[in-house]
C-alpha cells in the first residue's frame, strides 16, 4: 500500500480531468468517490472561470472553493464569492485594454460572475463547447462588450485571454506584452495566451488556499496538463502529468499517468492514495 497519507486531490480541467467531449470518465467520478469516503478531499484547480468550471463540482458530488482563473480568484462553491482573491488592478488592466485594441488582437476576459468577449469577436463556438453537455440551468452567458475599461473601473477584471492564431498576432503580443512585471503571462491552449496580476499562478493560489487549510504540500496531490499547471505541479508533494500533457509539464512532474481520455486522473489516484494497480479503461 501507498505510505503517503494525502488529504488533498487538485486536478486542472480541461484535457486533465475531461475528455475531448467535456465529459468525466466513469472510472474517474468512481476514484474521486472513493478518495472522498476516506476522507482525502478533491479541488479543482482551472484556468476557467468558476461560473463554467462549478458544473463538474455537481457532477463529482464536491463542494470545495474552485481555484479559477489560473489562480486569480478562488471562490465559494454555495456564495459565489472569492476566498482569494487577486484581480488585475485597475489601472493596469484599463492600460491592458487600451493596448490589446490598437494592436487589434482579439480577447474575452473573466470578473467575479461574468465571461465577457470584446464586441467584433464571434467567440460563439468557444461558449458552445463549453456549454454543449451542461443543462441549461448550469449553461453561461457570454457577454459582448465595446467598453472593457468601463467594466474594469466597475468589476474586477481576474484574467484576459488573448486569442493569436497567427504568427503576425502572436508577435504583435509578444512585443506589446512580455516582460511587462505588471503581470504574468501563462497559456492553456494553444494560440492563447492568459494574462493575470503579476505573481499570480495556480501554485501560489494553491499554496495560500492550502496554508489557510493547514495541508502541507506533501499532502496534496496535484495532476494537469499544460503550461499553466507548472507552478501547481511543482508546488504540490506529488506532482503528476496527464498522458496527454505538454513534454514541459512532463520535464517537471513526479510521474506521467494515462491520458484524460482514458481516465488519467482516476488510475493517478488509485496508484497514489489507494497504492493499487488502475483498471485498464477503453
């Protein structure tokens, strides 16, 4: 059997914890139940905003604070209010707006209760993905916008995600915004770049929620995918990579479970917390 006592689960999301259709695999929802009856409790840790991730929280029978927009906000599954909380600061984000628009690169962007897409970007078929398999009363609203900077002075604006699908736009961006120490610059898919306050990341979200908690970083077991789950992956006792994660993820995790699309979370638990060979899944 494992020797490692855990007490916390975090798996990021997207291509981690879902399959390609944005649905958990069976095997994954039994392994998160078991872990939960022994007490090890299960968090999801996300670039998303919570509004879109809090649905699998149902699905998986968890109430735990999501840590959401790679870290910006982390916040109460019952009040929809942040825990944590460390939005961009307003000046800065207005300054972000401002220059995103003259270099004409597309974005949509994350505050407390809203998913916001700058008015011209016909960003429909990111929002039908997401919303495809979840009941209408859990689906959310996308809302076009032609006045950021108006609703960054009045909501707290957590995470851009600036869309550079071209090698032109994606230099455009890399001019106008690497290096800039106002802020940190991250991606979970590709042509995407996500911008948060400076020294803002899932790890250090996940180490403030889990010092609040009392959980030491040998306690937790954290599994993801992609750039944005690095500081998660490195922060927590046992890190672990999807399958399917990026060779950087890999370079850096403890171990390399299967792919999301065969349950990689659920066989990462049954080997860490229950110390059993995982079941072979389709």
């Amino acid at each position: 059997m494992n020797e490692r006592k855990y007490k916390l689960i975090v798996s990021d999301v997207d291509r981690t914890l879902l399959k390609e259709d944005f649905l958990i695999p069976d095997y994954t929802i039994e392994m998160v139940k078991r872990a939960r009856e022994q007490g090890v409790e299960f968090m999801l840790c996300t670039g998303r905003f919570f509004g879109s991730a809090r649905p699998y929280c149902k699905y998986l029978g968890i109430d735990l604070p999501i840590i959401s927009s790679n870290g910006a906000a982390v916040v109460d599954y019952y009040t929809w209010k942040p825990v944590i909380a460390h939005p961009i600061p307003v000046d800065v984000c207005i300054d972000l707006f401002n220059l995103l628009d003259e270099l004409r690169i597309h974005y949509h962007f994350y505050t407390d209760r809203r998913f916001y897409v700058r008015e011209g970007l016909n960003d429909g078929d990111f929002r039908q993905k997401h919303n495809i398999n979840l009941p209408p009363e859990e689906q959310y609203e996308v809302i076009e916008t032609a006045d950021p900077c108006g609703i960054a002075r009045r909501e707290r604006v957590y995470k851009i995600a600036c869309r550079c699908p071209s090698e032109e736009e994606d230099q455009r961006f890399r001019r106008g915004f690497c290096g800039n120490e106002k802020i940190s610059i991250t991606s979970s898919f590709t042509y995407v770049y996500e911008i948060q306050a400076a020294g803002v990341n899932k790890g250090s979200s996940l180490a403030e929620y889990a010092d609040m908690r009392g959980i030491r970083p040998e306690e937790i077991l954290a599994i993801g995918d992609n750039h944005n789950d690095i500081e998660m992956i490195r922060y927590a006792g046992t890190g672990v990579a999807v399958g399917n994660a990026l060779d950087e993820l890999k370079a850096v995790a403890d171990y390399i479970t299967d792919r999301a699309e065969n349950a990689g979370v659920g066989k990462a638990i049954a080997r860490f917390v229950f110390g059993e060979e995982p079941e072979e899944t389709d």
